[in-house]
C-alpha cells in the first residue's frame, strides 16, 4: 500500500511538474538547437521551419497556429528575417504572452550589432535584407549573445530553473571559445580569401573568420540569378580568383554548377542549420564543425582537382 502510494505521488509531481515546463516555439532550428541546450530539459520545444527551409520562405502550415496559441515564449531571429510568413501566424494564435512587446516574444538578434543596415528601408525591389543582414547566427560570438539572451528571458519566466538556464548558458559560451581556437586555426591558411555564395547570408561568418563572402549569384537577397547577372558574377571570379561557391540546400545547387563549370570552382553544401545537409549534426557546435571543415577543405583543394 505504502509503495503504491508513494508510485502514486511520483506519478502526480512528474505530471506537475511536465505542465508546468515553459513551452517554447523557435522559428527556425538554428536558434531552436541554442534554447535546446540553454533550457537543459526543464522547457518544451518546438521548432517552426525545417532545416532544409528557406528561413525566409517558410511554408506556414495551419497547425503552427496552435502551436504559437500554446506558447509561453517565441524565439524569432529579427531583423525582417521571418516577416514574409510569421506575422499572419502571431496574429492568427491569438496569444497576449508572444505578443509585440511582451516578455515572452525573444528578438534574437537583440544586443547582436547587425551588418549592412540600410540607412532607408526599401523593399521596392523585393530584397528580403531591407532592415540589414539578418543571418547573424553562423558567427559564434553572436550564439554567445543570444544563448545569454534566451537563458534571462527563460529565467525571467521561469524563475524556479533560473540559475539552470544561466549556467548552461556559461557553459554553452565556454564550449564556443574552446571550439572558437581550433576554428580559427583551421580557417586561418585561407585569410582574405575570396568565397561566391549564393544568397548574401554570410557577412557575419566571413567577418569572423576572415573571408571575403562577398560575390553572390543572387543579384540581391531573393531576387533569382539572371543570366546577364551570373555572366557579371562569372568574370568577377576570375578577376578576384574565387574557387569556391556555397549554396544553402534550399536553393539551385545547379546554377551554382554551372558557374563552377565556366570557372573551375567548387561546389560546398553549407547550412545555417543543424541538419540542413548530410553531415552537419544535430547541434550548433556540431554544424560549425561541418562548416569549417567543409569550407577549409574546399578552399585548401588546388584548382583543376574536383
Ligand atoms: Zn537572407
């Protein structure tokens, strides 16, 4: 009688205590896989767009309603980077706690310092970077702010596991500067190297790592390659030698071939996004891994070889 009571009660506070866990939506898996780490098992996750989504093309199902309706807190990048699909969603969930304004609606990219800011927003062309580059998160000392970041608004709601949060945080920021040395090492043969992506979503990786990402077969950010454009694109690499072209597994990995065909450059699969190509993880340690592995590998390869 005794043990099953004490079964019973078990039952009841692990019951408890599960509805009691903050129920946290991230929009994308980048930002999800910090919160995952930061809330170590006391919060509920749930992660918008897929890895191999374009983060600012996410098809927005009916079910991220209720999903956003449950949610205590939303983590979302900033900076423009969800507007073309999340703003219907909010208004759609009808949740006070996420919010405009709210403690429970995170700005990632808050406290982070935002690359080519336009000093006026103009989206008359489509261009989806009108209120700066919001891809900021491949930049590891950007992780840092934004894991801090989630680990104070965790805690503010959730002061119970408050001193939890915190530490994971620390120790998330510990792990990244250990990692951060073999990084740069592993990056540091190749400075001032010339590197074509696709769509303009590495100013934060290649300022870091010092790389110059700056030739894109986009003509602007969500604007498709024209045929006069990739040609421009094409002589420039020649001029600048550029061997290497990274392409995000959402978008025409054969336009980049073809361009790598006119000017015996590599393709590299990258990802913003644990899990978003074979090889890159589960986790943001691990993707980074696969990231700088991929690109120090690609550009250590002599031309004429692949
Ligand atoms: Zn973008």
């Amino acid at each position: 009688m005794k043990q099953l009571l004490t079964t019973l009660i078990t039952v009841l506070l692990t019951a408890f205590s599960a509805s009691a866990k903050l129920n946290v939506v991230a929009t994308t898996p980048d930002i999800a896989s910090i919160a995952e780490v930061v809330g170590g098992g006391e919060i509920r996750l749930t992660t918008l767009a897929r890895p191999t989504e374009d983060p600012h093309f996410v098809d927005a199902k009916p079910s991220f309603i209720a999903k956003l309706n449950r949610a205590d807190v939303l983590l979302q990048g900033g900076a423009e980077l969800e507007i073309g699909w999340l703003p219907p969603l909010m208004q759609g969930s009808r949740n006070t706690k996420i919010a405009a304004g709210a403690p429970g609606n995170v700005q990632c990219n808050a406290g982070v310092t935002m690359l080519e800011v336009p000093s006026t927003l103009d989206r008359s062309q489509g261009d989806v970077h009108a209120a700066g580059n919001p891809h900021f998160l491949v930049d590891p000392e950007n992780a840092k702010i934004v894991a801090q970041h989630i680990a104070s608004a965790f805690a503010q709601l959730d002061r119970e596991h408050a001193g939890l949060y915190q530490a994971n945080a620390t120790q998330f920021t510990k792990a990244l500067d250990d990692h951060m040395v073999t990084w740069k090492a592993k990056l540091a043969p190749f400075q001032g190297a010339h590197i074509v992506a696709y769509h303009n979503s590495w100013p934060y990786f290649g300022k870091r790592f010092d790389l110059n990402i700056d030739l894109f077969l986009e003509p602007k950010p969500g604007i498709p390659p024209s045929p006069a454009h990739l040609a421009n694109v094409i002589t420039q690499m020649k001029d600048e030698g550029a061997r290497v072209i990274i392409v995000d597994p959402y978008l025409s990995r054969k336009t980049a071939e073809t361009v790598a065909k006119a000017t015996d450059a590599e393709v590299v699969n990258v990802t913003q996004f644990p899990g978003g190509v074979k090889g890159s993880g589960k986790t943001y340690l691990e993707m980074m891994d696969y990231l700088i592995d991929s690109i120090s590998t690609a550009l250590a390869t002599p031309p004429n070889s692949n």
